[in-house]
C-alpha cells in the first residue's frame, strides 16, 4: 500500500506546495491537496477531516503567511488532536520560510526548504524520513510549479474549470488493475473491465486491457461542438488536468491535435478533436509512447 501525505499550506505557497506534490508523487507517494479534492459545493471542514483521517502523514508548510492563516491553524489542530488521541498519523513540520512555528511543534525536527537552491538535497531527507527511496531522475525541474500556474490560469480564462478526483491528473490511473480503479470509482467496469466516469464538464473513459488499464481518454464535454480546423490552445486542457508543459515534450502539431511525450511516466499524450463537432479531448497511451 503506497503512502500518503496531507499537505496543508496557505494559498500564497501554492507554487511551492505544487512542486513539493509533484515530487512527491513521482516517488509513488499519494498526496491530499484541496485544488485537487475540493469541488463546490463540498463542506470544508468535513473533506479536510476525511482528508486527515486518510492518511499516513500530516505535512504542513509553515511560513509567515501560513502560522496565522485560519484553515491551516484548524487543519493542523485536526492533525495533533488525531495524534494525541492515539490514531495513526505523523506531523511533518515543512519550514518554507523563516518563521515562529506554534509552540507544539518548537522543538521538533523540521524538513528545511528554507533555501531554495538546496531543495533537492531538503526533499531527499522528507522523503527517507517517511521510508521512501529517494530518487533524483524523477525531480520535477524548478519550473515546474510557475509552468503549471501558467496553465491554470489559462484554463481560468478560458472558463474551463480546474478538475478535482477523479479527473485530476489522470495518467495516475495508467497500469492500475481494474479492481483497484472501480474500488476508486466505486464503480463496476463492464464486461471487459472498461470504466466511463462522467459529470457536468468531463467524460473519462478508461479503457481496460486485460486486468489492467491501457488507456484513458477524457472529453472535456463544454468544448462541443468543435472543429478539426478551428486551432486551440492544448495549453489550457492540460492546465485543467493539473498538467503543465514543463513536464511534457511536444512531439507533434497539427490543427486538430498536439501530441506530446511524458518521459517520466513513458506516456504518450494527445489533446485533440477528434472529429467535427467533437469535445476536445485528451488523451493517454503507454502503447504509442516513442511511435
């Protein structure tokens, strides 16, 4: 079972916390991050409290903006109460910047990122601390997190809302064996293990290849009816996904598709229309990575 991590923060580390996520998830550990959980609608407090109680560790970044921000202030009361009435979750104090952490964690030993330069070798000792092995060739490059906010506020303009679960970086599901998808989607695929997730603005497809998913299209329905001739920024679909660019490398480009390589993961990934008055859609493939 892999591990999982909390990560709770003030919106004005969000790069920070962004970055601090992808690295974490290319080491196979599993994160909480609101953008990514939160849908409208939802109550707060009662998806932070879930989000607590699911995992492992309770990471929290601590910053001038962060010590006196509310949520973090009562995500991190969550956190301690849950430790000091005995259930199975360990505080991860994050030092971003130099500040006066609160008095229950003084004394403890802290992840230091307090130097930016030095964030490799800070993440390497967070990462052992919670007995993962540290590997450097799937670092996420510095630019990662500003890349990523780039898309997203593309994605804004665009009124292409930001995808929570179970539409946030969908590639997360490529290999996984489809009993474990459809206890995620809590969801029967059909008769050959295929799974079709769906709601007011997407349509994800997960298409099944002997116990395993092989491939995985989502539909981003609003954008219906487009044309083949009509050009698009494929910028804003993977921005909507939690996908940025610096994590890609474009492969292809005509008017109706963009094709990029996700050299990470070995994934193929297209963001296209289809055909005429099609969604835009994009798409994800291990079969034709490097064809």
């Amino acid at each position: 079972m892999s591990i999982s991590v909390f990560l709770s923060h003030n919106h004005n580390d969000k790069p920070f916390v962004r970055k601090l996520a992808r690295d974490l998830e290319n080491h196979g550990v599993r994160y909480w991050l609101d953008e990514a959980e939160m849908k409208i609608g939802d109550s707060l407090i009662q998806k932070i409290r879930e989000g607590i109680d699911g995992v492992d560790y309770f990471a929290v970044v601590l910053s001038p903006d962060s010590i006196n921000a509310p949520w973090v202030v009562n995500e991190l009361d969550i956190a301690m109460n849950y430790q000091i009435s005995g259930k199975k979750i360990k505080v991860l104090p994050i030092m971003l910047k130099e500040c006066e952490p609160p008095g229950f964690l003084i004394g403890k030993l802290y992840a230091d990122f307090r130097n930016e330069d030095n964030y490799v070798e800070a993440f390497k000792k967070l990462i052992q601390s919670i007995g993962v092995v540290f590997n450097k060739n799937v670092m996420s490059d510095k630019n990662t997190s500003n890349n990523l906010g780039t898309a997203l506020d593309k994605a804004s303009h665009a009124n292409i809302p930001m995808m929570c679960k179970p539409f946030h970086r969908p590639f997360q599901y490529m290999g996984m064996q489809v009993p474990q998808a459809e206890k995620i989607f809590e969801c029967k695929g059909n008769e050959v293990g295929s799974i079709i997730i769906e709601d007011d603005d997407c349509r994800m497809y997960l298409e099944a290849e002997g116990n395993f998913i092989s491939y995985i299209e989502v539909d981003f329905k609003k954008t219906a009816p487009h044309y083949q001739n009509k050009e698009f920024d494929s910028e804003i679909f993977l921005g909507a996904l939690s996908i940025g660019l610096s994590e890609l490398d474009l492969v292809g480009k005509k008017t109706h598709s963009h094709a990029y390589y996700d050299h990470r993961r070995k994934l193929k990934i297209t963001v296209s229309c289809l055909y005429d008055e099609a969604p835009i859609t994009v798409s994800f493939s291990s079969k034709y990575y490097g064809m």
